[in-house]
C-alpha cells in the first residue's frame, strides 16, 4: 500500500489529529508538487473520505477541505464531479457547512 494510499484512509480517521495530520499532509504535498491532483483523485475514497470530515461534531477546518475539493474538482473536471456526486449525491452534507457558504457555492456550481 502507497503512502499516500494511506493518507488518503487517514482522512476518514475517526480521531480527529489522525484525520488533521494527513489533510495537511497532502495539501503540502500538493503545494511542493510532491503528488498530483491526478493522483489524489484516482485514489477510491478520496471524496467519501473528504465528505465524512462533515459527519464530526467537532469538524474543525471544513474551509481547508472544502478548498481541498475545490481544487481537486478543478483540475479533475467532470470525473472528480462524478466522484464527488458518488460519495455525496445532491452534496447535501457540503451545503450543512453554512461557515463555509461562499466555497460551497464555488462548489456546487462548478
């Protein structure tokens, strides 16, 4: 198993710091060009993994994985949407992040 495999199955941790560690993880991989969007979108459980972060009480930094969804969708295109509508179909849990409104809608109308 790929470590980023591994990331991308820490993301959907029940412990918060567990989730917390990788999210950041791999946004910094993202930012140094360590790991490609590509690659992060043609891991199985990316979306479903990011998605549960909003099932938590306690789901500090929602801004940082919706800009995460954001930027996979983005470069993704109409297959990270398919993916994204699989994992959430209607995108109801992203829309409960009322905090996040203005990323949501970028979402949504993408």
């Amino acid at each position: 198993m790929s470590q980023l495999t591994v990331l991308v199955k820490k993301l959907g941790h029940s412990l918060e710091e567990i989730r917390f560690r990788a999210l950041y993880n791999i946004i910094s991989k993202l930012d140094y060009k360590l790991i490609t969007e590509d690659e992060l979108i043609d891991k199985d459980c990316i979306f479903q993994n990011l998605v549960k972060w909003f099932q938590y009480k306690d789901a500090s930094t929602k801004e940082d994985v919706l800009k995460l969804i954001l930027r996979l969708l983005k470069h993704g295109g109409d297959d990270a949407a398919a993916l994204l509508l699989r994992a959430d179909p209607g995108l109801g849990q992203l829309r409960e992040a009322t905090d996040c409104d203005v990323l949501v809608q970028d979402i949504v109308n993408l």
